[in-house]
C-alpha cells in the first residue's frame, strides 16, 4: 500500500490531479481511496458525477456511531471516495476536523478492510497548522506531492510545503517525493518552476499541459480519464497515476 499526500496552494488543481489519478489507477485494476482534506468537501466531486458525497464530520454529527459504510462512496469507476468535511462555518477549527475524521477511520479499520493500493489524501493549501500536516507527520503518508505552476505565490507555498516536509522527515516521517507542474502557460514559468525546484532540491516528476478539456470534462461531472479516455491530457494523468506505484528513484 503506497499513501500519497498532495499539497499545494488553494485553487491549483490539486483535486484535478488527485480525482485523475485515482479514476485511472481504479480503471487499470488498482484499488484506490482518495480522501479529500478540504473542509469544502470538493475533491472527489468529479469521481462521483458532480454531486458530493456526505463528510466523515458530517455523519459524525448525526450519528453516534458511524459505520465505514457511512462515510465511504465507492464512484463508478472504483475508487473508495471519502471527504473529512470540515466544522460548521464560523465555528471550530478545520484543522482538528481532519484528525477527528482520521482518527474515525482508524477505529473503523478503513485501511485494513479496503486493502487499497494507493491511499490518496487530497490537502487544503499550505501546511498551516497541525491538522492540516496531520498527513504528513503522523504516518498516514509515505510521501508528499506537491502541486504548483510557475506563479508566484504558488511557488511560495509550494517553497513553505516542501521546509515543513523535510523538516518533518528528520523525524522518519512522509518524505518529498517531488513537484507536479500543473501549468497555466505563460511566458517565463517553466524557467520560474525549474528555479525553483532547484532551491528546494527536488525534482520535477511530471508537467501537465494547460488544456481546455480539464473544465469540459469537469462542467460534465467526470475526470478527464473517464470523459476523454483517448485524449493527450488523460495520457498525461495516466503516466503520472502509474508513476506513483512506483519507489522514489
């Protein structure tokens, strides 16, 4: 069972990348869980035809002792959907949701009863508090992704995501595996993320083209693996899903 974290900066594509991988590792015989740790609740809307599926906190609230059945949506293709949810607007911390849903999935034995192949964990932008590193040092991940463009507060929370991680794997905890270059095209951005890399001393493990098919296939309800099987881009998350069960070179 390899686990895997994405991080990266709101709004970068992390679910993008994290539903793709999973609906094409589920279509090529593996199983998956994607947990979505973002108090919106969002990652695995693709996955599950636009809709979302109940949250782990959310259940919590209504019942006093929920079953895995409960907080679990198995999507058309396979993959084991779960999202952590997040406390009621204006009140809680977002961060103590994530490790109350984790805690609840460890009592239920998740991991045990699904055997997945890949564990996949969806987080909300930079490592900011406990809760959100919960991933990384508590040993639920073997290994951090990160997903960042050229731009520069992407870069700076990709730069913040990457010191937490080494400084976390001093302690035998996730290590940094490396970059996904989501990109958004503009001139001077390869050479800005390359630099990059090269300050944090990590690689780049895979470039994903701009393309309109991401938010076709999104306003559809789908992963672009699922809505254009044949497609370059779906080609691109493919390579990018299998490299994942692979060990760090």
């Amino acid at each position: 069972m390899k686990k895997i974290a994405l991080y990266g900066k709101g709004g970068i594509g992390k679910s993008t990348v994290a539903s793709n991988v999973s609906a094409a590792l589920a279509h090529a015989g593996y199983t998956v869980v994607q947990i979505g740790c973002d108090p919106k609740s969002d990652s695995t809307q693709s996955l599950t035809d636009g809709k979302r599926i109940p949250t782990v906190l959310d259940v919590m609230r209504a019942k006093a002792l929920p079953a895995l059945e409960d907080v679990i949506v198995q999507s058309r293709s396979g993959v084991y959907c779960i999202e952590a949810g997040g406390p009621i607007p204006g009140t809680g911390c977002a961060g103590r949701g994530i490790i109350t849903a984790f805690e609840l999935l460890d009592e239920l034995g998740a991991f045990e009863l699904l055997k997945p192949d890949l564990v996949l964990y969806d987080v909300l932008g930079d490592v900011v508090c406990g809760g959100f590193a919960m991933p990384i040092r508590q040993g639920y991940a073997d290994e951090v992704c990160i997903v960042t463009s050229g731009e520069m507060m992407s870069l700076y929370a990709a730069n913040n995501i990457a010191h937490a991680v080494k400084s976390f794997g001093k302690r035998k905890y996730a290590s940094l595996r490396g970059l996904i270059f989501n990109r958004k095209g503009f001139p001077g951005e390869e050479a800005s993320l390359y630099k990059a890399a090269g300050e944090m001393e990590t690689r780049v493990i895979c470039t994903i083209p701009r393309s309109e098919i991401v938010q076709e296939a999104e306003a559809a309800g789908k992963t672009v693996v699922e809505y254009a099987p044949d497609h370059p881009q779906s080609m691109v998350y493919r390579g990018l899903a299998l490299s994942f069960l692979e060990e760090q070179p």
